[in-house]
C-alpha cells in the first residue's frame, strides 16, 4: 500500500481529536475515513480485535489502535521534530499529563457532552446516526443516533 496513513475515526470523537491533531502537527499526510458501522465491521474488527476508534493504518498495511500506541509508533517514524519534550524528567510530565487527560478529563467531557440534553443531544444523535448512514434524511439519522448512543451515556 502506498499514498497517506488512513485515520479511521469520527468528527466527535474525543480520542480521534487527539490523533488527528497529531497527525496536523507533525505534518504526517492522511486521509481521515469515517468509521461508519460498515468500516467497523469490515476493517476495524477484523483488524484490531476491538470496536475502539481511532485506529490509524499505515502506508504498510500496518494498524494501530489507541491513541498512545498511535502517537509513539509515529514518533518512530517520524521522530523530528518530536512531539515530547527533550530531557527524560520532562518526557515523564507530558506522559503523565497524557494519562491524566486521557483516563481523568474523559470523565468531564463525558458530562458536558451527555448532560445537557435540549442543547447537545440532538448534535450528539445526528452525528451518531451518520456512522450508521450517513446519505439518510436527518430525521431518520437522530433516531437511528439515539439508539446507537444510548450505550455511552
């Protein structure tokens, strides 16, 4: 395989967020494609073993999934300029800042997305139900959304 990295991801997900500034920053070229429910079973899946996104596959066929996997596979790769700071001390604070916001502000961002519902869950359906079709009338993609987001909440 040959041509970008493929992010394979969502708009609204928190952790494809992150992988995909990443990929910004450190200029890597990608194509990001969304994980629609067909992309999960038929790549994501097969391919991880687990039905968490993002997942990024490389120019190689390689995949990695999370986004700390992802991150130092390519820093790897693409080691200059690095995305951690230069000494051993400073390296341990970013991945500690990294785990911290990764495992703890996940909790709160959860919150804002989930407990105001007149202002966010109609968005929250919406986008959803576009990972399970995507070209229906949005009507049809909030229903749709609302069971598929269920589980989260």
């Amino acid at each position: 395989m040959s041509g970008p990295y493929k992010l394979y991801g969502a708009d609204f997900s928190l952790y494809s967020g992150k992988a995909r500034c990443y990929l910004q920053k450190k200029g890597i070229p990608f194509v990001e494609i969304l994980s629609t429910i067909k992309v999960y079973k038929k790549f994501i899946m097969p391919r991880t073993g687990v039905s968490y996104i993002p997942v990024v596959q490389t120019p190689e066929d390689e995949v990695f999934q999370d986004t700390t996997v992802i991150i130092n596979e390519l820093e790897e790769r693409f080691p200059e300029p690095s995305v951690f700071p230069p000494t051993p001390q400073q390296k341990l604070v970013a991945l500690l800042l990294e785990v911290y916001g990764d495992e703890w502000l996940v909790i709160p961002a959860m919150h804002y997305r989930w407990s105001y519902q007149e202002v966010n869950q109609p968005v929250v359906y919406q986008r959803f139900g576009s990972l399970v079709s995507p070209r229906m009338p949005k009507f049809i993609r909030a229903r749709l959304g609302e069971k598929l987001g269920r589980r989260f909440k």
